[in-house]
C-alpha cells in the first residue's frame, strides 16, 4: 500500500467531517483510548500540551510549537484539518509526516481499523500519537478537533491546557449556548494541571471555566495575567506589540514582539502563548526570551502554518483567512475595514450546514462580490449563496469555484481596491496563490 492508496482507503473506508459533517461527529474516548491501548499507549510517552477554543487554537498550537522547537526542543505538532495536504496534520519540527509512515500505519493496522471502525479523526488522531512516539518528540502540540470533553485528543495527560476563547459554533455538536459550550471545552481540564485561559469574555464563560478548574484542583490563568497591549503597528510584513507586564494588577516592564501572524486577532492569543510559556518555565522548561521572539516573527517557516490574515498581493491589497463563525469573521473584517481601500471586494463561500445568516449581516453593503463554492461535499453551492446575499442587500456574481471568482475581482479591481477571501476554510485551502 503506498500513500495515496492509504489516504484513499481512509477517505472511503472512515466517516470524514469536513466532507460529511455531523454524521461523522463520535463524541467519546472510548475507541480512542482502545486504539493507544493496542499501540502501546504512545501518547503517554512525552509530555503534551492541549489547546482547545472557538477560534484560534490553530494560530496557538502553531505558535507554541515555534517557540518550543526555536528554543531546541523536538516539537511535535497535530493539527486539524489541513490546508493542502493530510500530511500537514502531523508535523515534527515543521516537517510533515512523511507518506511512507502513513502507508505503513494504515497498512499494519487495517484489519483492526474495520474491527473497531474509528472516525476519520480517531483514526488520524492515534497515528499522530504513534508518530511522534517513532521521532522521540521531547514534547508535543496537541489541537482539539472539536469541542474538548468528548474530543479524540482528551486521551492526553497534558502538562498545561489551553483554552482560547469560547463562541456559539458548532452549537449542533456543543450545545446552544455559551455555557453548554464552554462546559465542553472545560473538560479539557485535568485535574492539578494548570489551564490557561486566552481570553477573560465578559459573561457567564470565565464562571463555568473557574468552576471546572476548581472542582479538579487546576491552577488557572488568563492572557491578562501575564499583560495587556499597549500598542500595535503594522510594518515589513510584521505585527509588531507592546505589551506591559501585569504585576499584581500593575503594569510594568513592557515587553515588544513581532509576529508574522499578523491578524489583529493575534493580540488576544498572544497573550495566552506568553502565560503558556511562564507556565512551562515555571516547571522547569528552558525557553530563552530570545527563542520566543525569534518564533513568534517566524511561525510560518517554522511550523508551515498559512490561512491566517495570508497577505497574497499588495496592490491591489488581497489577503486570505480562514474564518468561519461569527466570532471569527467579525474579527477579521474589522480588520479588513481599516485597510485603506477605494473599492473593497469580497471573494466568499460557505459549508451548507452552518447557518450564515449572522454572519452575511456584518458585511457591508457597498461592497463588491464573488460568491463561490469549495472543493468539498458540505460546501453551499454559489447560487444558493448568491440567493441568500441577495436577500440581505449583497449584490454579486457566482461563480464555480474561488479561483475562477478571484480572476475576476483582480479583473475588476484597481491598484487602490482591497479583496477579501474567506467564509470557510475550505475556500482557502482551494487558494492556487496558497
């Protein structure tokens, strides 16, 4: 069996969400923890650190792993889904996994595959473990697919959990309410490890986090802990910060940083990377400050992490991000909105089983738009979107993919204009310019 026989066996053999969706949600640990058991429980074989949010895990776990593997450590890193490839699910030190490993771990454990029949996400999760048991990782990254209670991942004994942020996505999954939603990201929380928090929401959330924490005995902090910014510009391609130290409610000694994730929303998971960073040194991890920021301006090479606030072209200004929930959507088009502009220009397209009225609401008006469709069988089909636009007061075109929709707002847009791509990840992943 050679890769490309492996990723289709595992593509029509195991129920794949970011194709079907929520029939091929299984919540519970159960063929997780049977699967490590016939491995040899590889994931307890090195420490492990657990993120889990409504949005940013991604650009954490990613940032994470920079720091850990600039500082000197062999990094492993899993992510979900990914951009191009599957390989970019499991990376060791920035490099994927390579093809040959996934042949063969499909091809050993292939009777026991139909005997248990795991998720996609089970499935891919235990190769992952195994993986990074084979490279003698000293530590790894390890992002929640969904949720965090009943996640594939939570099998893992973590030495700091991460929770971002919590918003109403995939509420079918999670429940309806941000409480139901943060109750399961919470249970990420393990007892005595310490948890830290991105961001402090002002509502019932930090309650139901506090609650878990104390229940289990695990010390938790928030972003705010370690500072507050103070200031950020944008230049040479780099989002540079200041951030003031919070010392007992004081702020001090400000520190500056470069990132080259550059999305205005960096600010707030910045601040809980750096209290990540605290928690490990704390216990004895050796991360020099100058292994942090080298990191945090290099992400991208580093970790091969793309999608997020990707600048494409400078004139006209295009960039594309990943964004796919309100939350996240209005993060990054108050950003877009402040990028001086004669004429803006929307490339969208959506997955048919989320409910995007909230979020056609926050576009403007005014705008231009290229409604499209992505590669995928959940996705909204063009005309559909176009129809839903329509109804809210959009007026664009629809096209047949985000390429073909692309070419014409570059046919159509001057030096001066700014394009905006996004709506799922999915369309981004379609990128040709990716």
């Amino acid at each position: 069996m050679n890769f490309e026989e492996a990723m289709a066996y595992l593509y029509s053999r195991l129920p794949v969400f970011h194709n079907i969706g929520h029939r091929a949600y299984k919540p519970g640990l159960e063929t997780t923890r049977a699967f490590c058991k016939r491995l040899g429980d590889p994931h307890l074989a090195y420490p492990t650190i657990h993120v889990a949010g409504t949005n940013g895990k991604g650009s954490v776990s990613n940032m994470l792993a920079a720091i850990l593997q600039q500082a000197g450590y062999r990094t492993g890193l899993y992510t979900s889904p990914h951009l191009k490839d599957f390989n970019e699910r499991i990376r060791v030190n920035g490099i994927p996994v390579p093809g040959d490993f996934v042949a063969s771990f499909v091809e050993t454990h292939q009777a026991y595959l139909e005997e248990i029949n795991p998720s996609f996400f089970e499935a891919t999760v235990a190769m992952a473990f195994d993986f990074f048991r084979q490279e003698q990782v000293d530590i790894a990254v390890i992002e929640v697919g969904l949720g965090g209670r009943l996640d594939s991942t939570n099998v893992i004994e973590p030495v700091v959990s991460v929770i971002t942020n919590i918003g109403l996505d995939h509420t079918r999954q999670l429940g309806e309410t941000l409480t139901l939603i943060a109750g399961e990201k919470g249970g990420i929380i393990k007892p005595g490890v310490p948890v830290v928090v991105s961001e402090r929401q002002d509502d019932e959330i930090p309650g139901v986090l506090e609650s878990i924490a104390g229940e289990r005995g695990a010390p938790l902090f928030y972003g705010a802990d370690y500072g507050r910014v103070v200031a950020g510009t944008f230049s040479e391609g780099l989002l540079h910060l200041d951030i003031e130290r919070n010392n007992n409610d004081k702020y001090t000694n400000t520190v500056s940083v470069s990132l080259d994730l550059s999305g205005n929303y960096q600010k707030k998971n910045v601040l809980g990377v750096l209290s990540v960073v605290d928690r490990l040194k704390e216990s004895g991890w050796q991360i020099p400050d100058t292994a942090v920021g080298e990191a945090l301006a290099t992400v991208t090479r580093l970790t091969g992490f793309k999608g997020r606030w990707t600048r494409l072209m400078e004139r006209p200004f295009v960039v594309a991000d990943t964004a796919h929930n309100l939350p996240g959507l209005r993060g990054t088009l108050e950003q877009f909105m402040t990028v001086p502009s004669a004429q803006r220009h929307f490339v969208l397209g959506f997955v048919s089983d989320k409910d995007i009225s909230a979020m056609l609401g926050l576009l403007p008006r005014d705008a231009k738009y290229y409604f499209c469709a992505p590669s995928n069988t959940r996705a909204m089909p063009s005309l559909e979107l176009l129809a839903k636009a329509e109804s809210v007061g959009l007026i664009g075109t629809a096209f047949s993919d985000v390429n073909e929709a692309l070419e014409h707002a570059l046919a159509v847009a001057a030096p001066e204009d700014s394009i905006y791509i996004g709506g799922s990840t999915f369309v981004v992943a379609d990128l040709h310019l990716l």
